[in-house]
C-alpha cells in the first residue's frame, strides 16, 4: 500500500474519531456532562461509599471511561439509571 493511500485512510479514521467525539460530547444537544462517584452520590442522595458499593457490586451503568481517581459516568446516564431504579 503506498504512503500516500495509508494518510487519507488515516484522515478518513482520523474524521470520524472527531465526529464520534464531537457526537459524545453532545447528548440532546446539551454538552455532555460527566460525573465520578461524589457526583453520582450527590445526584442520588446517598453517601459517596453507598455510590461506590453500587459500582463495586455492578450496580451502577458501565462508566465511559476509567481513569486511575475510577470511573466517569455521562450525568444523563446516571440520571436515566436512577429513574429506572
């Protein structure tokens, strides 16, 4: 495969990683708000170690992404997860 058809499939993959980006940043064309366990907690009224036995009992939503401070949750998620609960 030559060098120049490897860059524009890079930009093509490159293009769409931004949309995708661009599309989880926007929720009901809201930005998107992401919140850890003491946002969690506070959301659903109960301590930051009640937020965080629901996590470790796999209670809560899968977070998007986890970072080494633990996980990140879009607040509409949790929020959704909660109205079902």
């Amino acid at each position: 495969m030559s060098i120049a058809l490897r860059l524009a499939l890079l930009s093509d993959e490159v293009d769409q990683l931004e949309h995708d980006l661009d599309a989880a940043r926007r929720q009901n064309g809201k930005p998107l708000q992401l919140v850890g366990i003491a946002e969690i907690a506070e959301i659903a009224g109960v301590t930051p170690n009640t937020a965080a036995s629901w996590r470790q009992r796999g209670r809560l939503p899968e977070p998007l992404a986890v970072l080494k401070q633990g996980g990140v949750w879009s607040r509409a998620d949790v929020e959704a997860w909660l109205a079902k609960k």
